[in-house]
C-alpha cells in the first residue's frame, strides 16, 4: 500500500523526495530483526546495498528466507569452518521465534550448541569452559584430542616417566551410562598397579610416606619399577640396615633374582640376616654359641681382616709374658676337614704340658 511508505493520517511516512535506488533497501527498511553489528558487516562484506540485499532477493515472498555464503556468516564474527563448514543452516538455527533463531552465538562459544559429553567433570576448571581447550575445532567430531601431556601436568596427576607413554584409557578406563571418567581418577600406583611385594611394605611400623611420597613412590620413581630411588634405606625397610662392606653389595648379592626379566628383576627374598645365611663358617662351627655362629663377636663390618677379638678378653688364656710374643700359627694349627684347612682355635688345652714338654721338676724344656 502507498501509506506503508508515504504515510497517511495514521501512518507516518517512512520515506520522502524521490526513490532511492533499488539496491538502497535500508533506506526504507529501516525496522529489521538484526543486530546493528550483523548489519555493518553484512554492508561491509557486500558493498553498497545497505546490507540486505547481500542476503536477501528483491523477488522473495518474504524476507524470512535469506542465504549467505561463508564471507558473509564470517562477517558476523562466526567463520563456517570445518566442521560447521557443512553443517545445515537448520541444524543450528532452531526456535520458535528469532530470539532462538539467531541468538548471536560466538564462533568460540562450543557450549552454546554442543552438549558436554563429559557431564560437567571439567566445570570447576575456568580454562575448561570450552571444549576447544581440549579439541581442535577444525576436527570432525572433536577427535583425535589435543589434551597431550603439558596440559597434564597443569593437573593434579602431572604425567612424567613411563607414564608419557600410557594410552589414556590405560588409566582413564572406567565408564560410566556412555561417558569416560577423567575427573577424579584415582592417582594411587595401587590403582593401576599390583603390589608385587604383597603388603609386606605396608605392615608392622613402616612409614606410609616417605618426603610427601606415598605408595609405591616411596621407593620407586616413574621412570621405571628398577632399580629402586637411591635414597632406599634398607635399615627402615627390612630392619636390617647395611653397614660397612655390605652397603657396597649388589641387591642381587644377598636377593635372588625373580621375576622381571634379566634387564628389571624383582628380588626375591634374602636367605636371612645371620652371617651363616649368606656367608660360609671357616671355622667348622668352633665358635657357635646355640647352634648359630655370630661372625661380627670377631670381626668388623667392613672387612673380615678387621678383627674384634682381643685374647686377652675373650679367650680363657690372657697372652702375657713370652706368649705374647708368638705367633698364632705356632698354637692354632690348621688341619684337613672335609677336604678343607680349618684352623683349630677351640678347644685347646691351656695347662703347659698341652704345649710344651717339662721336666721332671716341671720346668719346661722347649
């Protein structure tokens, strides 16, 4: 009708003077559903035209239907690129009204189309308000993920040694109604990992942490389960400490090798803590008290040439006089025993007739 343009009494005119062009639309158009900023720059993508005519046709019925191509949806501050590039206009303009048709939805804004499929594990992460803090958005599907192991340290569980290399549904294997768990998988080594060592290191007083380490950590690192972390104190672990030549010993030394393979053992269980569990007696049992002979009574920790014993204190014959003076081959002579020199300490007679030949008066001759 003229009036919807030139006015009457109850219209007021929306234009007046001669006729714009035919290309000049928001001239007259000048009531539209669209944003200020979408209109600027549907008019800077489209040159001259006032904006409309770069997406909508002179010959439409109505101007409900327009198109764009990609230059002019990327000029409203949303690009259609993979994967949006092939998705229907439809699928995301949606709604009964245009509020809900168009809400201005930022090319950043994952949230505003797509469901969380994680169902709200990341939400109390500021930097996880988007799915493209973990997902390139260029991918189909979301997949494969770009959450590799920097993004992983900044977690709770940061990732280091044979663990870079681990699926991530090695760990992350549980899943719950359709959805992974990530948030709040357990980080305690015995929660992937089985105790080869069957408690043993978790009874009786032994410590639970050891400097902030818990677990398995309390002796081994991540980089492999052997050897273990040098800081091992076998006097905390086995109630057995290792002092002098014994620190210096190989594990395998006193462990027998188990399972594992040749490059990473598992010790097995030493034959004892006693001298006569590891070590052979030269002495034939002589100086066995109870069956069991106590080596360090005699000699140090740090070589058997250390010796402890002092005659005067721990033998029945305190060496004074000439005695002093003899050597100890003179009194304690070896003698072949199971094809083996044993020297003869015990027993020995300690009257001056067992060594020495006297005379009658009881002098000794030699």
């Amino acid at each position: 009708a003229c009036a919807a343009c030139h006015g009457d009494a109850t219209t007021p005119a929306r234009w007046r003077g001669a006729a714009p062009a035919l290309a000049a639309c928001g001239a007259c158009h000048t009531r539209h559903p669209h944003a200020p900023a979408v209109v600027l720059a549907a008019t800077a993508a489209v040159g001259p035209a006032d904006g409309c005519a770069g997406c909508h046709r002179d010959d439409d019925a109505s101007f409900r239907d327009g198109t764009m191509d990609a230059a002019q949806h990327a000029a409203t501050g949303f690009a259609l690129v993979t994967p949006h590039a092939d998705v229907a206009c439809a699928a995301c303009h949606r709604g009964a009204d245009w509020p809900a048709r168009y809400p201005g939805r930022r090319g950043d804004d994952c949230r505003s189309c797509h469901q969380d499929v994680h169902r709200g594990q990341f939400d109390h992460e500021p930097r996880h308000a988007q799915c493209s803090a973990c997902h390139a958005p260029a991918r189909a599907h979301f997949l494969p993920h770009t959450f590799g192991i920097a993004a992983h340290a900044a977690s709770a569980f940061p990732l280091t040694g044979a663990h870079e290399a681990v699926a991530c549904v090695r760990c992350h294997a549980e899943v719950h109604e359709g959805v992974r768990t990530f948030h709040g998988t357990p980080r305690e080594c015995s929660a992937c990992h089985a105790d080869v060592h069957a408690g043993r290191f978790d009874a009786g007083a032994r410590p639970s942490t050891v400097d902030g380490r818990r677990g398995c950590a309390r002796c081994h690192d991540t980089r492999a389960f052997a050897p273990v972390v040098a800081d091992f104190d076998h006097g905390r672990w086995t109630g057995h400490a290792l002092a002098g030549a014994h620190a210096q010993v190989a594990c395998t030394g006193c462990h027998p090798a188990g399972a594992g393979g040749a490059s990473a053992p598992r010790l097995g269980k030493a034959a004892g803590t006693t001298c006569a569990a590891c070590h052979t007696d030269p002495h034939a049992g002589q100086f066995a008290i109870g069956g069991v002979t106590d080596c360090s009574r005699c000699h140090g920790d740090r070589a058997w040439s250390e010796l402890r014993f002092d005659h005067q204190r721990d033998s029945r014959f305190p060496l004074d006089g000439l005695h002093a003076r003899v050597a100890c081959n003179r009194c304690h002579v070896g003698y072949a025993a199971g094809g083996v020199l044993v020297v003869r300490y015990k027993p020995l007679g300690v009257a001056c007739g067992d060594c020495h030949k006297l005379g009658k008066a009881g002098e000794v001759l030699r």
